[in-house]
C-alpha cells in the first residue's frame, strides 16, 4: 500500500443493538489521516457505528481492530442532546477534562496544559468565556467549547457525531476550518453528517449506510451512485456494494 497506513480495519462486522443489525455487515478500511464523512437516514446506524468505534457498544460479530491492536486515544463527540447543560462546571473547567489521560482525574495542570487549554479557547474564539458556566453558553458556543476539549485531548482518533446540528453559520465555518486544521496535521477524523453541499466540499471520503447495503470510499464517486439510484429509480434493494 506503498506509505498508506491503516487505521482501522472492519471484517465482516456487524453493528447494532442485540441481535438486530443496522446494516449488513461492514468490510473496509479507514485510512490514517483520513477525513471520513458518514451519511446516510435517520436510525441507519451512524451514530452506532461511531459508538462501537469508540468501544462504547459491542460488536455483535465479525471483527474490529486498530493498528496499535489496542483501542487508540479517541477524542469522541457525541450530539449535544446527550450532554447535561445544567452540570455546574466553568468553561474552562470543560475544556480541562481533555487532559485527564494524562493527568488523571485528580491531577493537577501543568503549566504546559494550561498554555494547552489557552490556545484550544483561543483557536475557537471562546478566550472571553473562559470563566463563565457552560449552562450559560448558546449551542454555537458550548460546541466551540466542546472543539476546544478536542483540541485539548491530541487524539489521533476523533469522532463527532452531528457537530453542526442546531449550530449558527459563523461557527459552522469556524469548526469546519479546525476540522481542516486537525485534518492537515494528520489525524483521522470520522463524522456523521447530513448536509451534502457540506460533504462535498469538506470530506473527501464518504461512507453512506443504508439498512440495505453500504458505499464506502471517494466522495464524489459515492454522490455520484446516489445520484444514479434517484435517476434510474432503481431499489436499494437490489445493490450489494462492498468497498
């Protein structure tokens, strides 16, 4: 594969809750660095598949491994309806928890880590909130916080699940230029999405579930499939595609 390394590697796997599968089972590869769009309807199983990449749901068969053949540091981001707003924490006291692999839940910051967190506020231009109660912070901003923490974390795994869902455009474009950011220095990024304009022009892979069947790789060969099937009206059903 020449200097392509593999990230994560999916055999057969299958994904879902018990025994019910959300999708048939999944083969193929996420690359190291690369930037990875998932797609597809509501309850197709993207949020699931993000979970079960973070080892926070089980894999009901086949197999998944990382390249380090242990669970890497994974910076996940689930929907802002999961997180308690009312929580009594400060600004900065949310971006901190980002360092809690290396300092412990107890531990105190360095002075490094502090100039760490600075920067993550200030690269999301939250620097003016840094002391104030999340539970005060509009959607944008607690998602800008929430970026900060992942700034903060350096995993070389990163997992955000809708991180524009119910958010202003000014920062929409913000994150999507930290998403770029983090893109270019290497990390592999995975990320549920719903608008396609924003696919297109952001990520260039593409995986698109579908309780039928599933396309993964290049963005515009995939648009370009799903484009096919609107135009031929042909049944999902009757499309196998492996990657």
């Amino acid at each position: 594969m020449g200097g392509i390394v593999t990230m994560i590697t999916l055999k057969q796997a299958k994904i879902g809750y018990g025994r019910i599968a959300l999708f048939p089972p999944l083969s193929g590869h996420f690359i190291t660095g690369s930037l990875t769009a998932v797609i597809g309807v509501n309850g197709a199983g993207k949020s699931t598949l993000l979970k079960t990449l973070a080892g926070l749901q089980k894999l009901q068969g086949g197999s998944l491994h990382f390249n380090t053949n242990d669970l890497p540091h994974i910076a996940y981001l689930a929907q802002q309806t999961e997180f308690d707003r009312q929580f009594p924490i400060l600004v900065s006291d949310l971006v901190a928890m980002g360092n809690w692999k290396k300092n412990g839940i107890f531990g105190g910051l360095s002075r490094h880590a502090l100039q760490h967190i600075i920067q993550a506020l200030e690269c999301v231009g939250m620097t003016a909130m840094t002391n104030r109660p999340v539970g005060e912070l509009s959607s944008g901003q607690l998602q800008r916080v929430l970026f900060a923490r992942l700034l903060v974390q350096q995993a070389p795994l990163i997992l955000l699940d809708e991180p524009f869902s119910g958010i202003d455009r000014t920062t929409t474009a913000l994150l999507l230029q930290v998403i770029k950011q983090l893109h270019q220095k290497g990390r592999t990024l995975i990320t549920v999405l719903h608008d396609m304009s924003m696919v297109t022009n952001h990520f260039p892979q593409v995986l698109l579930l579908t309780q039928q069947y599933y396309k993964w790789g290049d963005t515009h060969q995939v648009l370009e499939h799903i484009q096919t099937l609107h135009t031929t009206n042909q049944p999902a059903c009757q499309i196998a595609i492996a990657p």
